[in-house]
C-alpha cells in the first residue's frame, strides 16, 4: 500500500465530485453538439439526394405534354 500511496498520480490533487460533474457535463454537451450536428447534416444530404430523385408523375403517359387525360382512369 506505501508505494500505491508514493506513485506521482497519488500525489496530485484530486478533482472535487463537483468538479467532475462539471467537467463530464460540459463532455456531454460537446458530444451531443456533435452528435446533433452530424444528424442535421445526414438529414440535410438525405433530403437533396431525395430532391434529385423525385420523378414526376405526368398521369396519363399517352398524353402530349401540357394536355389532360380525358377521363380520370386514363390517368393512370
């Protein structure tokens, strides 16, 4: 137990409980800052990648653009 006791990290001073609360809390919020980035910036590449996918339905493929079917069933 002496040379537990003599060690250099024995030796030093020993954060308060306080002071460790404080310290994980202010590692938590960087964390969840991060975290909260990284999601915003996937939601944001999910929500252009799906922009460029978004295929138009023009109803009835017979027609002639910027004519209309001429009943609701020829629409689809």
């Amino acid at each position: 137990m002496e040379q537990v006791l003599a060690h250099p990290w024995m030796q030093g001073a020993c954060p308060s409980e306080a002071e460790i609360k404080t310290d994980f809390a202010r590692r938590k919020s960087l964390v969840d800052a991060e975290a909260h980035s990284e999601r915003e910036e996937k939601r944001q590449q999910r929500a252009e990648a799906k922009g460029h996918r978004t295929v138009r339905r023009s109803g009835n493929h017979n027609c002639e653009e910027g004519e209309e079917p001429e009943n609701q069933r020829e629409a689809w």
